[in-house]
C-alpha cells in the first residue's frame, strides 16, 4: 500500500470510471473489438489500484465476494451459457439469439447466448487477477 | 442428444470444478463436490462406452460447427474405453484423498485443480482436433504444475522445476509440429489429417513432422531418452496426486502416439514405426534397471512407470492389430495397476512412518496382514504373474512381436519382465517379510476409523478390477480387439467425422439471420 494522497484521490474519480470503461469494452466486445478477457483486465486493474491506494483490506471490503468465488461464478456461467442449446436438441454451445425488432420490423437489438459466455469470462479474468494481487500483497 | 453424452466427459469435471471454486472456502462442501462429480463421470462414460459398443463411432460438433471447421468430438472405442478407466481412477483417487490431502493442501485449491486435470485428460481422449489435443494438454500441464507444488516442500520445488522445464520443450515441439502439420495440409481436424497427408507430395517433411511427435508425445509419455523427469517428480507430491499422475499423465502421451500414429502418420511406417520400436526397447530395460538401482519403494515405482511405457510403445511401434490389441489391453491394465500401487505406496508410508526407503520398510506382514494381500494383487500383476492382468497383456505383445518375427524386441520384452520380477521379489521382502528395523510396524487400524476406509476401500476396489480382468479377460479382451480393429482401419472413424451431417442452428424469437447483422 503506497500512502499517498494525490493516488487516494485520482483512485476515488479513476475506480468508477475504469469499471464502467471495462463494462462498455465487454458490450463492445459483441461486435467491435473488445469483449470479456479485456474487459476483465480493465476492470481487475480498476481493484488493483484501489487495493494499492486503500490497501488489499479495503479493496476485499469493496468486491464483498472472494475473488476465487468469482472465478469460479464466472467459470460457471461460461458453462451455462452453453446449455442453453439443449432444450432445441443441438450440440453443447450452440448459440441462441432473442431478436428484438423495431416497429418497421428492422432489427432493433439480437441478444444471444455468446453475450452470456463472454460476461462468464470477464468474471473469470477478474477473479483470476485479483485472487493473484490479493495473495501477492498480502504476502509483504 | 447423443452428442451431449459426447461432450459429458468435458462438462462433468469442467462444472464440477466451477462448482469448487465457488465454494472455495468450504473443504467439506469440495469433497462431497468433488465425489459426487466422479460418480457421476464413471455413469456418463460407462452409458458413453455401451453406446459407442453398439452403434459405433460417435460424434459431436460443437456449437453446431462442422468438420473439417469446427471442434469435432469423437469418441470410438478406444476414447470410450479410456475414459471410462479414467473416470474409474478419478472416484478411487478421489475417495483416498478424503483421508489423504492435508488442510493446507485443500485450503490451497486441490479439489478444484484435480477436477481441471480430469478435464484436460478427458477432452485429450476424446478430441478430433489436433490443436484442440494441445490446448487440453496444457490445461492438463498446467494443472498438474499445481498439483505438483502443492505443498511447497524443497523436493516438490525441484521436482516441479524439472518437470514444467521438459514440459515447457515438449509443448514448443508439439505446437511446432502443429503449425507445420497445418502449413502442409491446412486442416488441423484429425479425420482430415488422415484423408489428404498422404497426398502431401513432400514426403520428407511429413516425416520429419511425424519425428517433432514422437519427440513432443514421448516427452510426455516418458520414453526414452526423454524419462529423466519423471523419476525426479513423481514420487515428491502428495500420495493421491501421485497415484493419478502415474496412473494417467503419461498414458495420455501413449493415447496420443497410439491415435496420430495409427490414423495420420502411416505412411512411411519403415521409418516412424522403426524409431518407435527402438524407443519401446530402450525404454523398458532403462525403466527396469533404473527401478532395481534405487533403494525406496515410491522412487522404485516410479521407474516402474517408465519402464511399462515400454511396452505400449512396442504395440504400437509393431502395429499388427494383434499388437495394437496388446497396447490398448495393456493401456488398460496398467492405469489401474500403477495407480493401485501409488495409493499403496502411500498407506505403507503412512504405516513406516513418512519414509520409503528400503532400510526404514519391514514387518508388514505381522502387522497388516490384508493390507499385504491387497497389495500382492497390483505387484504380482507388476510382474506378470499368470492369473492377473500383467500376465494377459505381456502375452498378448509378446505374442504379436513372435508373429511378425521380431526377436530382439521380444528378448527385450521377456528380459524386462524377469528384472521387474526380481524388483517385485525385493520389493516384497523388504517391505513385507523382513523383520521391521525400528521394532513392530503399525497396523492399518492406527490410520483411525474415517481415514482407514478412505485409504484402504480404492485399493480393495482397484486390486479387485485386476484379479477380475486376469480371471475374466474375455470382456476386455473384446473391447481392445474393437479399438484395435478402429485403428488399423480408420475408415469408419474418418467416415464418421466427414460424414457428419451439419445441424442447422435452431433460432429462437425470428426465423431470419439477417436480422442479427450489424447494421453500420
């Protein structure tokens, strides 16, 4: 833990805006560059920094969950979203869209399965990364 | 919903461990997790092994992608059979470690990680991918590095270094092979493989990639002259790692010599099957006589381990269908010996006080008399004793290497059986009959009652597998023939992935898909 003020504070403004910057990369990630595993990172750099300005204890007291429970959270709705291809008969991880459409019958918005997957690992990185940083800095 | 049951392997171990992790600061919760997940492996590949018996060749595409494009799934009988013995191994191995693995070692995440390396074994066996073998290899590695350092002891370290070295050379090998595999023939789907390599006009470079899988395979599977890691690993992590690692790791290597070596790689046998013969006979007298010049059981075992890598090999490297009968037979038995002997070891541990050394063994005879009957099983199958499993299997390669006149590979075959034999003899009298040189050795009921079933009831369970394949070897006498038939002639299996018809993809809410199209 560094103890700073100038780091506390820019930590404070940074922390929300990295979470929500990671949340719009994994969105992104649907069709555009971007998805679960960057997103992940971003999001996990987001806690890392916190944990360096606040300190580890502080930034567990913000995740609630532990970050193992996480991965493993996010290992399990990668896993989910592969079933849903089971009730049409089709193989593990087939996709399955809900297509929304607008009132001229145009597409409007496809929700699919592979959205889910992503999320699951986005979960997976940020569980990873922050169960090593947790484990590094509560080592010194 | 066959292809479901395909994936079951996969998903079962793969859920189980997601199921772990969540719960990663409840041990007790793992452990029923942990249990209830093999269980339910051993069903799925058992109902896996009666429906590839009956109908064949099974496949899967996942996510409805179709070969040569997609991940192809494919279980014959050869993948059914191995991972049903491997579901098998997982239950035994995961009932020993409820009294085996320590607090810490659960605290630090064991269940969880074996269930991954369940994982990684199983989609080995069951992959018609080639790049995907090699992503399940390194789920498998790096699992076991885990597993391997669990722990933290001086010697696990070390061990653990030695074996993420070779590993880190034999995975470069393998994706080299790979991208040059993919460079010549532009599919990486092994059915594939096996329709257009032998059109590759260039001849030389095919086996020279053939040469890059032997090296990246052998490296696994602990062939000689690439062995040296597994004696310094394999007898330093906790019993029911151990037990697993001899019993499975390096079968996978063999399974994956056995699968490229008979579906893609034949056509220049002289030269591959040649190197592979020469490789089998020096694997099996460096593995004997390296485990008759240590003086501790665990460390003698290990060599072991090597030294009926061996014999596999020499099935293969003969490859009649008799032989690969013989391989597939002895892939069999020696999975269910080897990590019955690891679990054994590790009660004659416990009983000895922590150490395996010949000088501190002794007087078990006295003390734990059934204990002793139970291991005289897997020790004497070791060997080659005739009613068990050992004698059928060495028999069947022996007999295949007379058929096609081979004599060295059989003298060498025969010679490694006398000296494992004589190892079996010393194992047994210093272990068993000699007095005990600290006075009495303990007896089992000093485990105390929980631990004592735990520890005691996989080995009953696994010497009673052995004394029923040695009694009753028709059944699987049966199955090996099938694989083998499956490999010497894999038309039915390329037929099965080529064929394959695609599935369309089911839409829910539109019946249009363009309506998912990016509208700029």
């Amino acid at each position: 833990m560094m103890d700073s003020l100038i780091l506390r504070t820019a930590t404070r403004l940074l922390l929300a805006l990295m979470i929500l910057f990671s949340i719009f990369i994994l969105w992104r990630g649907h069709n555009e560059p971007g998805g679960g595993f960057v997103g992940g990172l971003i999001c996990a750099v987001a806690f890392a920094l916190h944990a360096l300005a606040f300190g580890v204890k502080e930034m567990k007291r913000l995740l609630v969950l532990d970050p193992r429970s996480l991965l493993g959270g996010g290992l399990l709705l990668g896993i989910l979203s592969g079933f849903f291809a089971g009730p049409g008969g089709d193989p593990f991880m087939t996709a399955r869209w809900i297509i929304f459409k607008d009132a001229t019958g145009a597409k409007a918005l496809a929700l699919g399965t592979p959205v889910l997957f992503d999320i699951g690992v986005y979960l997976v990185v940020v569980g990873a990364l922050l169960a090593m940083v947790q484990a590094l800095m509560e080592e010194d | 919903m066959i292809a479901w049951l395909v994936a079951s392997p996969i998903l079962v171990p793969l859920t189980t461990a997601a199921l772990c992790a969540v719960f990663w600061n409840r041990p007790s919760l793992q452990r029923v997790l942990s249990l209830t997940g093999s269980t339910l492996l051993l069903i799925l590949a058992g109902l896996l092994l009666a429906r590839v018996m009956e109908g064949g060749v099974q496949v899967a595409q996942m996510g409805s992608w179709a070969a040569p494009f997609g991940i192809i799934l494919v279980a014959d009988t050869l993948s059914a059979l191995m991972i049903l013995i491997a579901a098998v191994m997982a239950l035994a191995v995961a009932v020993y470690a409820l009294g085996d693995v320590d607090a810490v070692r659960e605290r630090g995440g064991y269940h969880i990680i074996f269930q991954v390396l369940m994982v990684g074994v199983c989609g080995s066996f069951i992959t018609g991918d080639l790049f995907n073998l090699y992503v399940w290899f390194e789920v498998m590695l790096i699992s076991s590095f885990v597993l391997l350092s669990l722990g933290g002891t001086k010697e696990q370290i070390d061990g653990a270094i030695k074996y993420a070295a070779i590993n880190l050379i034999a995975t470069a090998c393998f994706l080299l092979a790979v991208a040059l595999l993919y460079g010549v023939t532009g599919t990486l789907n092994m059915a594939d493989l096996a329709v257009r390599v032998p059109h590759v006009a260039n001849k030389g470079l095919v086996s020279t990639i053939a040469v890059l899988f032997i090296i990246a395979f052998g490296m696994k599977a602990a062939v000689f002259p690439f062995f040296f890691w597994l004696p310094a690993a394999y007898h330093t992590p906790a019993v029911a790692v151990q037990a697993i690692f001899a019993g499975l790791l390096t079968k996978v290597g063999v399974y994956a010599l056995l699968r490229c070596f008979t579906l893609i790689f034949t056509g220049d046998m002289g030269w591959t099957h040649g190197i592979l013969l020469w490789i089998a006979g020096a694997t099996m007298l460096t593995g004997a006589l390296g485990s008759l010049a240590v003086r501790d059981l665990r460390r003698a075992l290990s060599w072991q381990v090597v030294a009926h890598i061996g014999y596999m090999i020499m099935g293969l490297a003969i490859a009649t269908p008799l032989a690969i009968a013989g391989t597939v037979f002895y892939l069999v038995h020696d999975i269910v010996v080897k990590t019955n002997l690891f679990l054994g070891a590790g009660v004659v541990r416990r009983l000895s006080g922590g150490d395996t050394s010949y000088a501190k063994l002794g007087g078990l005879f006295t003390a734990a008399p059934i204990l002793c009957i139970v291991l005289f099983v897997p020790l004497a199958s070791l060997a080659g004793f005739p009613p068990f499993s050992g004698f059928w299997s060495k028999l069947l390669l022996v007999r295949a290497g007379l058929a096609v006149e081979n004599w060295a590979i059989v003298a060498a075959a025969l010679v490694t059986g006398l000296l494992t034999f004589w190892l079996v003899g010393r194992l047994w009298a210093e272990m068993v009959w000699k007095a005990n040189p600290d006075g009495d050795a303990l007896g089992t009921t000093s485990l105390g009652g929980a631990a004592r079933v735990a520890l005691v009831a996989p080995l009953v369970l696994l010497s009673a597998i052995t004394v029923t394949i040695g009694f009753y070897a028709e059944p699987l006498m049966r199955v090996s023939a099938m694989a083998a038939d499956g490999l010497v002639d894999p038309q039915a299996y390329i037929d099965a992935v080529l064929g394959a018809v695609p599935t369309t993809p089911t839409l829910v809410g539109a019946a249009d898909t363009a309506a998912m199209e990016v509208q700029p």
